[in-house]
C-alpha cells in the first residue's frame, strides 16, 4: 500500500511542468472579495481565468441560439462573472486527441477498431480548423501523430498499427496526452477514448486521470466497445454502463464535461460518433474570472445554470464539474 502511493505521488509530481492555472471563490458566501494572487517573490500575478465547455440539451436535442445572459455561473455556491463568451459561430478550433486502446482484448477487433478510429477523425475535423491527433495505448502509451489537419497523415498512422500489447494503460495515457499535448493549445482541448477494457496498468487511477483533464480544460468522451460489433447485442443508452469498468469510463467522461457511449452495434456506434462531432459544434464556451484567486489545494464545485426558470425546467446543462485550486502551466 506504502509503495503504491509513493509511486502514484511521484507520478503525479512528475507529470507536473509546473502547477494548474486556474482560479477559485471566496470562503466567505456572503461577502466575496478579490484576492490577488502572488508570485513566491511576493509580487502580483497575472489573473488567471477557468474555461468552461458547455452543452445544453433538451431529452437528445442538442439546443443552439443561447446567448452570455443567459447562463449563470456559480463556484462553490458563490456567483461569478462571465468574462468570455462563445457560441457555434464564434467558437474556436477543436483539438481532439483519438486514444485507442489496443491491449490484448482488442486483438479480434483492431481491423474494426482502426476503421472506427478513422471515421471519428473524418467526422470530427473540420478541414482548415480544426487538428486531430492519434495514441494507442496498452503497455506502452504510443503516439502516432501529433496534432494536423491533414488527414492523409492520419490516416497512415492509423494504418501503421498492426499489433496489440499485453496490458490497459488508460489512465496514463489520459495523463500523457493531456499534459504533453493538449496543455497549451490554441483551442477547445477534447479526448475521445475508444476502449473495451479496465485499466489494468497505469501508475495514474482514476482520479489522477479526472484532475489532470480538468486541469487542462479537456472534455472527455468515451466509446466502449466491450460489446462486440456483431449486429445483434442491443446498445445501452448513453451514460448508462453494465460493470465497474463502464461506471469508471462513465465517472470520467462526465466529471470533465463529456459523455460516455457504450454501443452494442455499428448502428450505435455511427450513432455515438455523429453526436459527438454534433455536440462540439454546438457547445457554448464561457470563461469566468474567480473571486479567490488564492490557491489552497482545495477542489472547487462547479455549477452553470440557466438564468430563465422555464428554460432551466425544459433544458439541462453539461460541463465540467469541480477543479483543484492548484497552479499550473496552463496558458
């Protein structure tokens, strides 16, 4: 047990260019005031800002033609103000990493899985905007191609896996592709998992996975293939897993503002895969500038809601739920 968490303390520590730039809300509900961070000099900082991807939806519709007035913004019970704002036609590029898993399960189905793998990419990325990249994962955390807008690149690095390994690292790949790549790009920072296993391997568990996506402002969704793709099992409502394995893949996704698919047929899959690229098209992007910039360690609860009653009843809001009050290198 003693080594187990000195060995997740030194991953965690290790994974760390330096600590997450975020910003947080006053203890005191009732009479918030703004402190301004400092530099271990003692100097100010700069102010630091929290990015928030979010989508609004009415049963399966994905709702659209919201504008900033009409979310509101709370941090640990206290109100913030909206700084940013973004929608459909305004938002900025996408940066979505495909993470595929390839440990010894996937053996049967890697033809399959690689053929799934292209089709999100081709769906997702908006040529001239957006960039894909591609990671496998199983013992070994392998990427393929960093972030392009070229398809033919990705394609190839697709191609180019023939091989599966011999156990599931899931949640350091999550880890890696998080702080190495998606940390400082120009964008809405989105991880889309295709899996059908636990993780068996990772020195990161599930919450090193959750707070390091959080604290990159990265979404994540979750395509399980644990089913099969024979044509015959019959697919499980989004959100909704069989095991513990599902459940984790469930937590994940929806602790950082994304969605998890558990598809029992192509059907379901093509499904999974157009709503995902329909979801980011439509997601609302609000920054918010905390009260408390002070960084305690703490993990602050987020909540977005809708200003109008009628629409808060009609409509439910998705997005990322809490972060910790640590710094990072986040720019």
């Amino acid at each position: 047990m003693i080594s187990k968490l000195i060995s997740r303390y030194l991953f965690t520590f290790a994974g760390m260019a330096a600590v997450v730039a975020a910003g947080f809300v006053s203890a005191d509900a009732q009479t918030p005031t703004a402190t301004p961070p400092r530099d271990e000099d003692g100097g100010p900082t700069k102010v630091f800002e929290v990015r928030l991807p979010v989508t609004v939806t009415e049963k399966k519709s994905l709702i659209s033609g919201l504008n900033r007035s009409d979310f509101i913004i709370l941090e640990d019970g206290v109100r913030q103000e909206i700084t940013f704002f973004s929608d459909e036609k305004t938002n900025p590029p996408v940066y979505v990493g495909v993470l595929m898993d390839t440990s010894p399960s996937t053996a049967a189905k890697l033809r399959f899985s690689k053929e799934a793998a292209k089709n999100f990419i081709y769906t997702v990325t908006r040529l001239r905007k957006d960039r894909a990249a591609f990671m496998t994962f199983d013992h070994e955390v392998i990427l393929h191609q960093d972030f392009t807008d070229k398809l033919d690149l990705l394609d190839r690095a697709v191609d180019r896996v023939n091989k599966t390994g011999s156990q599931t690292a899931l949640y350091d790949a999550i880890w890696q592709f998080s702080d190495e790549k998606l940390r400082n790009v120009p964008g809405r920072r989105v991880i889309v998992l295709i899996t059908d296993g636990d993780d068996t391997f990772s020195r990161a568990d599930i919450r090193d996975a959750i707070d390091i996506a959080q604290r990159t402002e990265t979404t994540i969704f979750g395509i399980s293939t644990k089913a099969g793709f024979l044509g015959t099992v019959p697919g499980v409502d989004a959100g909704t897993g069989r095991d513990k394995g599902d459940r984790l893949l469930a937590q994940l996704c929806e602790e950082t503002g994304g969605e998890a698919f558990f598809t029992g047929n192509m059907l379901d899959l093509e499904r999974a895969f157009k709503r995902i690229s329909d979801e980011l098209r439509t997601q609302y992007l609000i920054t918010y500038q905390p009260i408390d910039q002070n960084y305690d360690g703490r993990t602050r609860k987020i909540e977005v809601r809708l200003a109008d009653a009628a629409k808060a009843k009609k409509y439910k809001v998705r997005t990322k739920t809490s972060y910790r009050a640590i710094r990072d290198a986040l720019k």
